[in-house]
C-alpha cells in the first residue's frame, strides 16, 4: 500500500460517507440513503430574539454506525454560537435508520444545514461531490462567526505526528490494484474527525483506509496564528505484496 500524502484537495464543507458514496436517492438494488427522523421541533434560540436577531445558519457534520446510532458531531460552520448550540442539542434528540448498501447496514457521515428563521427552522442534508462548489459559493465569510478553513487559508501544511498504514488484505485478487479516497477533518487539537471513504467500489478497502486515517494524529491547523478546523483529503493506492 502505498499513500499519496497530504495536502491533496481542501475545501469547506464537502461531504461523503464511508463505504459508500452516498446520496439522497438508492443508486443500485438494495442501497438506500440514512433516513434522518426529526422526533423533536428545532427551534429559533430565544436569546437570540431579545437581541433583535432575525436569521441565521448553522452547518454540522454527523456521523452515524450501522446500528443507526449517533457517533459524532462536528460542527463546521455557524453566523452565531447560538444557532450552532441549538443545532447541536436538535441533532442529539433525533433518531436514524442506518443507511444500506447492497442490503447491508453502513456507517454514514452527512452533512446537515439549518437555515433559522422567526418562522421557522429549514433543514437540509447535503451529500455528494456535486455539492462542492456550492458548498464553498454559499460561505459568506465575512458573516460567519466560525468556519472550517481550507489547505490554502493554513499558514503552513499540517504535520503528521501519528500515521498509521493500511494493511493489502489477502483476499484480494494478485496483481489487483485499487486506489481509495478518504476525506476528514483535523480539528483545532489535530484530532481527525469525520473520515469517509468516497469510493463506491471496494469496500474492504474502504473500511482498511477509514480505520487506518482515524488513528492519525497531526499538529493543530493554524491559519493567521491561531488552530483552526480544515478539511482534506488522502489517496492510497493498495499495491499488492510482491512475492
């Protein structure tokens, strides 16, 4: 296996889930999209309205097991504080039914947009490679309070301190060679959050490169001098053992 190393691509906000390039429609027999069931209403944080504040938008990133439990939630975006807490706490009251590919359960990260207003809440999930340049295009980014940053706002390239490989399994056919495209956060710690898989093919493969990327650990992004949230991606191409 070898790993084409960072940075490779970088933009705000991308989203795709693990195992499993997912979008809001089934795309083959058996395969169907996580089902977001909003058990309780979302509502427009009340501190807000004593100081005359009308709209606002939060962006979230969730991760949820194959058992249709929540995992993880990064926020990635926000105008105030305020719309993200909410948010936040409206996603953590929610329940799921677990995506599926090829019949089977999956892990899924998804990206959820909340759009507050005094008449109510929208709310969109956002998946795919086709909602990249909207996802850059619709950050204002002199109105938003916080927001993931990408490679090229970094002062310089963050700095690997843990890197763990993915191993070739066995089971793969001899001479086979497949490349595999996990994308993730390094949170302000330089932790890696979110990572996800964009390849359909290959899930085995798949699962060995997300696995392998959760353990990294780098040095804290910093942008203008202070540790930020950046999102990115890494290539590796599975070689197989030479005999």
């Amino acid at each position: 296996m070898k790993p084409n190393l960072l940075p490779l691509f970088s933009v705000a906000l991308l989203l795709a889930a693990p195992l499993s390039a997912q979008s809001n429609q089934a795309t083959a027999a058996g395969d169907s999209s996580l089902d977001i069931l909003q058990t309780q209403p979302t509502r427009f944080p009340y501190a807000l309205t004593q100081l005359g504040v009308l709209r606002g938008e939060a962006w979230l990133v969730l991760s949820v097991d194959a058992e249709g439990r929540l995992q993880d939630v990064l926020v990635t975006g926000y105008t105030r504080r305020e719309f993200a807490d909410e948010a936040t706490d409206a996603v953590r009251r929610w329940q799921y039914k677990p995506a599926k590919v090829r019949g089977e359960v999956v892990p899924v990260v998804r990206e959820v947009h909340f759009t507050f207003t005094r008449t109510g809440v929208v709310i969109d999930s956002i998946t795919g490679l086709d909602m990249v340049a909207r996802s850059i295009d619709r950050l204002n980014r002199n109105t938003l309070g916080y927001r993931a940053r990408t490679m090229q706002e970094l002062d310089r390239i963050p700095v690997p301190v843990n890197v763990v490989q993915p191993s070739y399994p066995e089971t793969l056919a001899p001479g086979e060679t497949v490349a595999v495209t996990v994308e993730f956060y390094i949170d302000e710690t330089g932790q890696v959050r979110m990572p996800a898989a964009l390849e359909r093919n290959s899930s085995e493969l798949a699962y060995r490169a997300v696995e392998a990327v959760r353990a990294w650990k780098f040095e804290p992004p910093v942008s203008k001098g202070r540790p930020v949230l950046v999102l990115t991606r890494q290539v590796f191409h599975f070689l197989p053992p030479k005999s």
